[in-house]
C-alpha cells in the first residue's frame, strides 16, 4: 500500500532514499534532454537546501510503500515582483515518481498533497517546469488541469 507523508525535520531518515531518487530523478531529465546536468555531489547540495527550508516556505511530500520511497514532491512559496502585486505563488521545483511506482495513482496523491499545502498558504497561482520532450510528464500535468 502506498503511503504520502511530509517531511518536517532535516535529520529524517528518509532523505537519504529522497537524495538517492533524487540523482534518479537527474537520470531520467538527462534522457529527456535537460540542458543543464547535476554536476558531482549535486544532490548533496540540494538536500542541505532543503534542509534550510523545511517547515518554512517549502513543502517535501513523498510517497511510500513500505519502507521505501517511491516519490516525492518539492514545493516552494515564491512572490512575484512588486510590479505584479508581490502575491504568492506555489512553485512545483521538483517532482519524481520512480518510473516502475507509476500509474497507480502515486503522483496524483503527491500532487495533490502539495495543492492542499499552496491552498492552506492562499497562493494565487501554482508555476511548473516540465522538459519539453517528457511526454509523461506533460501528459500527467495536463491531466491535473494545467496548461502549458
């Protein structure tokens, strides 16, 4: 059975599994044709920016069954400038579901953990990337309602 749950504290033991699918995550954009790879110890870089963040003004949701983590969600609060009103807006940075976890549903749940957070925060908009030549992901995205 698939669970979802937030990581809160930066010394959880699931963030070494996040970190190793994280680089499992750079795999698969790298097939994609993403321009800009993750250079060595990329990873490791990433989870202490996390860290900082935590509780604050990101939200790391992941999904698991049993033991081991099969996905998870990174969303951050931005603002936009000044000039634009300064409001909030909910910004998916990073998003993985392991490609032998698909189609169950799993992305669907960690999405929409991540909603119901950007919701409670009252963004006004929700902002993704997603590589052009991932049809899976442009496809998963489309589903849930956005539009490129």
């Amino acid at each position: 059975m698939i669970s979802i749950s937030i990581i809160t504290e930066s010394d959880d033991p699931r963030l070494v599994q996040i970190e190793k699918l994280f680089l499992e995550f750079y795999q698969y954009m790298k097939e994609k044709g993403i321009s800009t790879g993750l250079p060595k110890g990329g990873e490791k870089v990433w989870m202490a920016s996390i860290n900082k963040t935590l509780k604050r003004f990101t939200r790391l949701v992941v999904a698991s069954e049993g033991d081991t983590i099969i996905g998870f969600g990174h969303g951050m609060i931005r603002y936009a400038p000044d000039y634009l009103g300064g409001q909030k807006i909910g910004f998916v940075a990073h998003f993985f579901v392991s490609p032998k976890a698909r189609t169950n549903g799993t992305g669907r749940k960690i999405a929409e953990e991540l909603d119901a957070w950007f919701k409670e925060l009252n963004v006004r908009s929700i902002e993704l990337q997603v590589i052009e030549n991932n049809e899976t992901g442009m496809n998963f995205w489309k589903a849930l309602g956005f539009k490129n």
